[in-house]
C-alpha cells in the first residue's frame, strides 16, 4: 500500500513555473498560521458542530494499486442539509483579483478532502469552500460549490491515474526493497562483543514504538549495529522511514559507506543525504529567483522528470548524486533533494531537520502519526545543539547598524530603534562589574519592542522591494522573528542572559533545559533510538534528550581486550602554554624514542 498525503499527490500532478523565495510580506508560514487559528475560531464560536484541523483518511484501490490517502482540512461545517469542507488560504493580493478559478491547486486538495469525507460517511453531495484571508486587511472571500461523490471520484482517478507513473514505480521498489531487507545477512562474518546486543536492542526498541538510550565505546560498530536492524524493520513495513540523525559530515560518510556494505550484500534501498543549501547551491549567491539563478526558473515545469529519472537509475542519493541530476534538468539541487528526501528509505541529514523549530522539515511531520525512526548519532552533542536551537539572542550593535544605515528614511523605524537602543542601554547598567546578569523573568518590554520593529519592517518591505535585496536588514528582521517565536517558548526551563563584551550588549533567551521540547520533536516519529560513545550518565542524558523512566537504557563494555592497553606516562615534560617553546625538542624526542621502538602505525594528539 502506497502513503500518499493529499497535498504531496495535489503538488506532485500541478505544479509549475518558478522558484521564487523572495521577501513576500513577513514569515509567511507563521503569519500565515495565525490566520488560520483566527479563522477557525470565529467558526467555533459560530456554528455549534463546526470541527477545525479534521484528520482525514481513506483506503482507496485504484488500477490494481493500493493507496492510503491522508491528509488534514482546515475546516468541516456539519449543517442540517450536509456537510461543507473549508480550505483557508492566506493572500497579500487585493480580494477583488481574486475569482473562482483562481487556484486549481486550492480547489483540488479541497475537493479531495470533500471526497474522502464523502466515503467515510457515505454521502451523496458534499459542499466545498474555498476561504480566501488577505493578511493586509484581514478581509475574507468565499467560494462555495457542491458536488456530487460520483464526480470528485472521478475528479480523484484522473489525479491518481497521473500519478500512476510514480505509484508503479513505487509499487516494484517497496517489493524489491522489502524482500531484499528480509534476506539481508548481517554484512560482517562475525559480530562484535556487544554488537549483536545493540543490535537486538535496537530492533525490539523499533518493533515496540519506543525509545532507547545506548553508550556503545568506539570500536564496538555502532553504525551498522542500529542501521542493519532498523532496515530489517523496514522490509517488515514496521517502520516506513529511517532517518539518519548526525551532527557531523564524518558520522553522516560513515551511515553512506553502512548502506554501500549492505548493498554489496544484496541490499535496494534508496538512502538520501540531505546537504544545507548554502553547500549545494550551484550559485555563487544563494538567491533563489528566476531572474538571478537559471535552476529558479522553470524548476517546476522540469523537476518531475528530475525526480524520476534519478529514483529510476541511482540508489545512493548522496550529494554528488543530487548535484548530477540537478545540472542535467536544470532544476535546484536543494528542492530536488527536499523533494526525494519524501521518496527515499532513508534520509541522512543534521539535527536540525528533525529538532530545529526553523528548519525541521514540515512536510514530513503533517500527519497524527508516523512510522519513522530517528537513529541519532552522536547523541551527547544534540544537548547543547538543542539548547542553542531553542535560544535566540539580539545584540545592541546590529540594530545600531541599521539604524545608522537608515537614519532618518523613515519616522516608525527611526522611533522604534531608538527604544531599542535605549533599553539595550539599559541593560548593559544592569551588567553593572560583572559583565553579564542573568534573570529567570523574559525580558517582557525587549519582546514588545522588537514586535513593533518586525511590524515596522513588514511595511517598508511591502513598500521598498529594494530592500528584500539588503541581507543585513533581511537577516537581523529574520533573527527578531526568531527570537519573538522562541519568546513564545519561554517557560521555567529558560533564562534571559544578558552580558556587554567590550562595547557591545548582547541578550539572549536561553534554554536552560531542552529536555520537554526534544521530547515533544521525537513525537514526530514511532521510536528513536540515541547512542553515542559518550552518554554517560545514562539515565541524566535520557532525561535531558527527552526521555522518561520508561525508556530503556543500554551500556555495552568496550570490544578490546583491556589486556592489550598500555598506558605509560612522563612527568618530565610541561604542556603548559607557556612553556611550550622550551618544552618543544624535548617532547620531540620522547615521541621520537618511542616511535623509533616499535614499527607500526601512529596517530599522536597535542593539547
């Protein structure tokens, strides 16, 4: 049976033209949600069995293929004469721009949403509404037409008979896949003391929808010992998805070269190491516009072949991969690789795609429920890792820039800079001789100050597109809006840290604990499973990292024969800064002696 969400398959079909990411009037996402919320709750107070965010889904055969089509209305109004559903869409375009036929996407998802409830109740007529909300005016639009089941059905096989290229596709490669992960041998003669331990660890944690917290010493192969089992999960559709969590390029060559082992061992799976986009961009400037970057332009109108033609013909999408079909067809590297990452078995790429409230990939995590793992490598790092993507901090000196830079062009921006700076002032007196002062209390007046500057700067973006292209007046309206959302967050976990390093002030809301968030983002998926060499305390990273006492703990001894360590030692030599000069002929003599006294391999490592 093939997952197929109902805005993957509505995109996937009718998408094309540009990319085109451009300032478009504030975080549109999150503007964008608040509209939603606002909308959905005049409703509820409205009509008494209105229901908002309703969960739908459907079994559905279509041509011998097996579909579950999922996905979430935005609304459903139950009335005495039938149902309507209700898609709610943010615009900054005048309402009167706005008609019927507007959207065939917006009419689409709706009216398969319209279908789905139609067979779960077995209606013969469902209303459709399309609710256009302009963020400017806050002005609503309304578009409302019926339809028939018999007719969305059909409207519903004409999408999946076009889809039906990928659905075969998708068919063949889940059989492949799945019998070849059934007959996987593990790819080494012999376990390693404690590797099989892991190992079945490791899948019972998967098969059982929970989590696991593992110390594995170098040596012992951790990388194959939580890949090999979770695969094996894979081919037994236990898990639909295995994503491969490091915080390091090395960790994430040492994950390809796992699955390159497997495959020598019979192994089909499409593995996908995700790249930031800065790295992969083709473009001596990441700017993603038709007019500047030529993969912008068209990129819809080619990527569907792209996509294809690379599912088709490679099953290790690593970044030179990716980089290859991106130059054939023209299309962006960075969206082709989002766009495969939905297709793969396995998606390799940092924390932050998971854990980071900015970043984390949202069109994976629409669902109630999904069937994923998160393998986590290198778990001990993801503690501070976490902490910083959950803190935002603002600095004195990067509003005074650009108040120095647009002194006196516009009265609001003028008059909210200069409370800003006042108050950074304010501040640093608060440092007082200790350069730094630390508060449990959010920084309230900060918070409402650099509101009314993101507001300010949504205005003089709407007016001045010149300014879209000013990266430093771009990225410090960015950072305010992450430092209002983190503010959003701020609970008994956090405190606000102030400190003036020379003449700058620099106020940060940090996340003192990131324990409740990181448990909230593995709800993402149906189990997890956190190792590193280094996770010890066990059970004080099992809580930090999200857990409870019910997670299960694992501690696996050292692979090496403790009898063939030798530790000598020397007192005779300073490694003090200091005296490192002095010290120097005399350090590269004793590892002289002792290099010249037994052949072998040597790594030596310096303070």
């Amino acid at each position: 049976m093939i997952k197929l969400p109902i805005r993957q398959l509505v995109e996937l079909i009718l998408r094309s033209g540009d990319i085109d990411s451009r300032y478009v009037s504030r975080d549109r996402m999150q503007q964008g949600a608040k509209a939603h919320r606002s909308i959905q709750q005049r409703n509820r107070r409205l009509f008494e069995d209105y229901q908002s965010e309703v969960w739908l889904s459907l079994e559905y055969n279509h041509n011998g293929i097996d579909y579950l089509l999922e996905g979430r209305a935005d609304g459903v109004f139950k009335l005495e004469e039938g149902y309507i559903i209700d898609e709610i869409k943010t615009t900054t375009l005048p309402l009167e721009q706005i008609e019927e036929e507007f959207n065939d996407t917006h009419w689409a998802q709706a009216k398969c949403y319209a279908f789905m409830l139609g067979i779960r109740d077995k209606l013969q007529e469902v209303e459709v509404q399309l609710t256009y909300f302009n963020l400017e005016t806050e002005e609503t639009k309304r578009f409302l037409k019926s339809f028939r089941v018999s007719e969305l059905e059909i409207f519903i096989t004409e999408l999946l008979e076009k889809y039906s290229e990928w659905a075969r596709f998708l068919t063949d490669w889940l059989q492949v896949r799945d019998l070849s992960a059934q007959e996987l041998k593990f790819p080494f003669p012999l376990y390693r003391k404690g590797q099989r331990e892991l190992a079945v660890s490791v899948y019972r944690t998967i098969a059982g929808g929970q989590k696991l917290y593992a110390q594995a010493p170098t040596g012992i192969g951790k990388t194959i010992s939580v890949l090999f089992p979770a695969v094996k999960a894979l081919g037994e559709k236990k898990i639909s998805k295995i994503f491969y969590l490091t915080a390091k390029t090395i960790t994430r060559q040492v994950a390809q070269e796992a699955f390159a082992r497997m495959r020598e061992q019979g192994l089909k799976i499409k593995s996908l190491t995700l790249t930031a986009k800065e790295k992969i961009c083709f473009c001596a400037k990441v700017q993603c516009q038709p007019e500047y970057c030529e993969y912008a332009k068209g990129h819809y109108d080619r990527v569907n072949e792209a996509i294809l033609d690379a599912l088709q013909n490679d099953d290790d999408l690593s970044r030179s991969t990716i980089e290859h079909y991106a130059q054939k067809h023209k299309v962006c590297p960075f969206e082709l690789s989002l766009d495969l990452s939905l297709l793969a078995d396995c998606v390799i790429c940092d924390y932050n795609y998971v854990f980071d409230p900015r970043a984390f990939l949202r069109r994976f995590f629409a669902a109630e429920k999904n069937d994923y793992v998160f393998l986590i490598d290198e778990a001990h790092n993801l503690v501070d890792r976490s902490r910083e993507m959950f803190s935002a901090e603002l600095s004195k000196t990067a509003f005074a820039e650009i108040k120095k830079r647009y002194k006196n062009q516009d009265k609001q921006l003028t008059k909210v800079l200069n409370s800003i700076n006042k108050l950074f002032i304010a501040y640093r007196k608060q440092c007082a001789e200790q350069d730094y002062f630390v508060t449990k209390e959010m920084p309230e007046e900060l918070v409402k100050l650099i509101h009314k500057y993101t507001a300010v700067c949504e205005l003089l973006l709407k007016e001045d597109k010149i300014l879209s292209e000013d990266s430093e007046f771009l990225q410090l309206y960015f950072e305010s809006l992450h430092f209002t959302a983190i503010a959003d967050l701020y609970d008994h976990r956090y405190v606000t840290y102030t400190e003036k390093p020379q003449r700058e002030v620099i106020v940060k809301l940090f996340c003192l604990d990131p324990s409740f968030l990181l448990a909230e983002a593995l709800k993402r998926g149906s189990s997890a499973v956190l190792f590193s060499a280094t996770l010890s305390p066990l059970p004080y990273f099992r809580e930090m990292l999200g857990g409870t006492e019910e997670d299960k703990l694992l501690a696996l001894d050292s692979p090496f024969d403790k009898r063939r360590l030798c530790v000598l030692t020397t007192d005779s030599v300073s490694t003090r800064y200091r005296e490192r000069e002095q010290s120097r002929e005399q350090l590269v003599r004793l590892i002289a002696t002792f290099v010249q006294s037994i052949t072998g391999n040597y790594i030596v490592f310096f303070p």
